[in-house]
C-alpha cells in the first residue's frame, strides 16, 4: 500500500478525492490508475468520515463506505486475511462504530478481496439474498454451452465464473478432467463452493483473483470459457494475454460480451424509469464497465495483439430474465448497482416515484410467464496460437 498525499493506492485501486456535492460532504470515488471513471460510484460519508485519510488502516473503512455499511459487517465477521483488529475490540462504542464501522488497524495487501467488494458490495449475510445471474442469463447460458463443447478428459478454465453454474457444468462433462473458476468476488465464491459441495462434484474449484495478474500453471487447460467476466479488465490485452499463457496450444477461448448499451433493452428501460433526467443528459459511457467490449474490431484486435488467432465473433440476440413477476422483478433489480447508484442521490420522495417508474416498466414487460427485456451479445471464440 503506497500512500501519496490525498491519494491511497493498494495495488492497482486508487482512493481518490472528488469534489464534494453539498456542503459538508466529503466524497471519495475508488478507481483503477488510467481508468477515467470512478468504480460504481463516490461515497458519501455524511460527515462521519474524515475528507482526507490520515490513516492507511481507514482505507478498509472507506471500503466500506464505498459500497454499503453492511460491508463493515462482512470485513469483521469473515475476511480476517484482510485486516485484524489490534486490540479485542472495547466495550464503549464510538459514534462511528454505532454507525456500523468498526476501526481496523492493519490492512493486508489483498488486493482481489477489496476489488471484490468494490465491485459487488458486501457479502451476503445469513438470510440475504444475492441477484440470480443464473435465471437472468438462462438462454446466453444455453448459447455459451453449445459453443463450448466441453469433452471429457477437458480442463476448463472459467473466467469470471460468478456464483460457477459454467464451471459446475463444465466439470460433469469434463470428468474425468476438471474446471477451475476464478472470479474477484467473494460473495459469489462462497455460493459456488456451497453449490459445488452439494451436487458432489470433486473436479471442480474456485480460486478468489483477478485473471489479468492471476498465476496460471502455464499451458494447462485445454478450454477456457467467460459468460460477460471479460469486460472489466483494466488492461484487456494484458488479460487475454494472462489466459493465453494458461492455455494448451491450439486450445479454444468462448466467451460473451454485451454490444453496446443503446441495444440493451433491459439498459435503457431500467435506467429510463429510474432517472430519466440522468438518461437525457448523460450519455452511457461504452469505453469501460458492462460494455467495454461491445465494438467487435475492439474486442477482435485485442485477442490478436495478445497472441490468439482464428477469432469469430458472432451476433447473439437473446431475452433476458428478472423475476416471475413485477413485484419480485423490482426487488430484484434494486439490487443491482446501476439501480443503487441512480437513486443514491434521490431524496425519499424522488426515490419513491422512480421505484414507482420502475415497478411500471417492468409491470410493462410482464409476459405472463416473467419479465424479460430483450437484449444482443457477441458470442467471441478464438484460438490459442
């Protein structure tokens, strides 16, 4: 951890200052070196939380901040690898401890662990529940899977493997081979390893990193697969190169990518209901985030200049899926951070009328057999040279 001024780095994630909204609100934003946009969004501490860190050990608290108080909750109870208390914690609590933070004086390098966070929010306590990729993505799941043709005797690296529905359905084709999932988020691993122990499949792992650094044994699998994991590197050409060097020769990289957001109905839709002063005046972004690789000479050139050959990228339009209705649709798409971040700022009147906008727009896309958005992909198959 390098601290440099204002500016606290650990790893490759920079807590920067940004400018503060309304009076008496400091804002910080967390962020990737040479990443223009800040990750998700800036946190608002509300006056509980110093404008500048004095502390290295306050980063974990900012992380916290960043994403949700429970997050301080999830760094106490289950992530000892990343921080410790120095002394048993006292019995007369501080305002900001009654607030949910707790001080945490030493912060061990993980890097992947607060990526994790910073990228999904808290991990999810008892009884919480965590959005369903599986349902919302069931026919691209479908679509990846014929692409993959997954063998027996296959080593299957998944990328971004989420909660590890790939990886699990990789590792009983593969048998007597194996599947390794990677993904940065803690939350998802725990529920892939409880997946993966229930269904008794002894050939399948799960490993907490980021693929663009990660440690692969070199030339080891056979077929690597990602289910939207490959759009958020922060050097896309250095990554494809990473999962290259861990592939066989010859061996086949199957991935799906989101085009652009102007063709995502499910994009549009949500983030017109929710904000649609913020949709007309900001445009959405295409260089980073969901669709970083929606250009498809963007996401062909890079898989060349890191050493992959043959590469096809096919047009897939599929729906996608959020709930069986519109009531349990919204719940579930007030999960989701583009939600959280576009009524963050809404006073309580303001965020009830978007709730409102959204239940309607999905009430709109209830088909009587769920609500489903329409959307477009590209399906990417390349070859290890």
């Amino acid at each position: 951890m390098r601290h440099r001024g204002e500016h606290y780095t650990l790893d490759d994630i920079a807590f920067l200052p940004r400018p503060a909204q309304r009076p008496g609100v400091p804002v910080w934003a967390a962020g990737f070196p040479g990443n223009v946009k800040h990750i998700r969004h800036a946190a608002r501490f509300k006056g509980r939380f110093p404008a500048s860190l004095d502390h290295p050990h306050q980063l974990v608290e900012a992380v916290a901040a960043l994403t949700d108080r429970a997050t301080a909750r999830w760094l106490r109870t289950t992530s000892p690898s990343l921080c410790r208390s120095a002394a048993p914690p006292s019995r007369t609590r501080t305002p900001a401890q009654r607030d949910g933070f707790r001080s945490l004086t030493q912060v061990h390098g993980d890097g992947d662990t607060v990526r994790g966070v910073l990228r999904d929010g808290p991990a999810a306590q008892e009884g919480d529940s965590m959005f369903d990729y599986d349902s919302e993505l069931v026919h691209y799941h479908r679509r990846l899977w014929s692409a993959l043709d997954v063998r027996p005797h296959d080593r299957v690296l998944d990328i971004g493997c989420g909660t590890g529905q790939t990886t699990r359905d990789a590792g009983r084709a593969a048998s007597p081979g194996s599947a390794l999932g990677i993904d940065i988020s803690s939350p998802m691993l725990t529920r892939a390893r409880q997946q993966t122990e229930t269904e008794g499949l002894r050939n399948v792992s799960f490993v907490q990193g980021d693929a663009q650094t990660y440690a692969f044994p070199p030339e080891h699998f056979t077929l690597a697969t990602s289910r939207f994991g490959t759009m958020f590197f922060s050097d896309r050409i250095a990554a494809f190169a990473n999962i290259g060097r861990a592939l066989h020769p010859g061996a086949r990289f199957v991935h799906l990518v989101w085009q652009s957001g102007e063709r995502q109905e499910w994009h549009t839709a949500i983030r017109a209901a929710l904000s649609p002063e913020r949709v007309s005046s900001t445009p959405a972004g295409e260089s980073d985030g969901p669709f970083a690789l929606a250009d498809p000479d963007v996401v062909s050139g890079a898989l060349t200049a890191a050493g992959f050959t043959k590469v096809d990228v096919v047009d897939v339009r599929e729906p996608v899926y959020y709930g069986p209705d519109a009531e349990r649709a919204c719940a579930a798409v007030l999960q989701l951070w583009m939600a959280k971040e576009m009524i963050t700022d809404m006073d309580a009147a303001s965020a009830e009328r978007a709730r409102d906008r959204l239940y309607a727009t999905l009430d709109a896309h209830d088909t009587g057999d769920g609500v489903w958005f329409d959307s477009r992909a590209w399906l990417v198959i390349a070859h290890r040279s």
